[in-house]
C-alpha cells in the first residue's frame, strides 16, 4: 500500500521501545520497584552509626528549637557535604561539656529519623511513578498493535494512520524520557543513605575527638 513508508513503520519501533519495560521493572519481589538498586524501604540505625548507644533522650531531638533547625539544614542537599560537616563542628564547638554528649546525640537521631523518612518517601514515590510507567507501556502496545491493524486494512484513511502514528510517536518520545529520568532518580535513596552516613561519621569522629 502506498503508506507504507518508513514514517509509518513507527509503530512497531515503538512497540519493541517499550516491551522490555515489564522486565526492567521488576526487581526483586516487587514489580512496581524499577530500579536496579535493591529496594530497602527503611534503614535501621546501626547501619549509619556505629559510635556510642544513643540515651533515651535523643528521640525528643525535635523538642529543641536549635537541633531541629540544623537536622533541618544539614539534610538539605543544596548545602554540600563539606559545609554541612563544618556546621557540625561549630555546632559542637559551641556546646558546653556538660551539654554535649546529649545534644550531640539528638542530633544523631534526628538526622536519622528525618534522612530516613524523606528517603523512604523517595522509594515511595519512585514505586508509584513506576506503576504509572508500566501502565502507559500496556497502554502503548495496544495503541501501537492498534495501529498496525488499522495500517493493514485496504481501506484504511492515509490521514487516519497518520494522526494516530505520530501521536504514538510522541507518546512513546514521552514514556523515553520518563524512564531515562527514572533512572537518575533510582540514584536519590543512596546518595540520601550516603550523605547521613558521612554525616553521622562526622558527628562520631567528633566525639571521640574529646
């Protein structure tokens, strides 16, 4: 037929671009977790510090005005790692002996707790932007066997295979870049996991200093 050019081979480009998305989102148990890292929803405390044992105390982190503020600061991402351990030193420098050791241990726990729910948020919203992802490729294999059936009637409007053709075109451009963004945001729950540990190390290192 005489639209059967390669502009309306389209669709079965298409199809092979988001057929392998089934299996990369599967990893592990959980089909809606797309990324290779493995999925670890919530961190224990041991994993991140390994100074002294945190008193009691330390879970009323958010009751100090002062601790808040800086879990507040130093968890932000946009200060970077070496301010952020200088502030730990001021921090710590400013505190009187008897003070100390228990403020210092507050703030421990409330990097932990607040690091910890934000990259447990990240998972979360990664899981639901995948499902959303594996939804729009089933939906895009319809769409592309759709328009090859519509491609391969005798009868078929050029204009009609044309339409649909390129707006399966730009949908599948849209699924591309969504799953390549994904990827990048796969990253987010390590460098989170990353950035507390160097943090709390920081905190430890200090205490042992005095």
């Amino acid at each position: 037929m005489g639209w059967r050019s390669p502009t309306y081979i389209l669709p079965a480009v298409a199809l092979g671009a988001i057929v392998s998305w089934p299996a990369l989102s599967a990893q592990g148990n959980d089909p809606d977790w797309p990324c290779i890292q493995r999925k670890v929803p919530l961190l224990s405390l041991g994993q991140i510090w390994n100074g002294p044992e945190l008193p009691q105390t330390a879970a009323d982190w958010s009751k100090d005005a002062a601790i808040a503020a800086l879990v507040q600061e130093l968890s932000a991402r946009r200060v970077s790692l070496p301010e952020a351990q200088q502030k730990i030193s001021a921090f710590e420098e400013s505190l009187s002996e008897g003070e100390r050791k228990n403020r210092m241990a507050m703030l421990v726990r409330g990097l932990f707790d607040h690091m910890n729910r934000e990259r447990s948020d990240v998972i979360s919203g990664i899981a639901r932007y995948a499902h959303r992802q594996r939804d729009m490729a089933t939906l895009l294999r319809q769409e592309a066997s759709a328009v090859d059936a519509l491609r391969a009637k005798p009868d078929a409007d050029p204009n009609e295979v044309a339409l649909r053709n390129d707006r399966l075109m730009f949908q599948t451009r849209v699924f591309q870049e969504r799953a390549q963004s994904l990827t990048f945001v796969c990253e987010v729950p390590t460098l989170i996991e990353q950035r507390l540990y160097a943090l709390t190390k920081t905190i430890a290192e200090a205490l042992e200093a005095k």
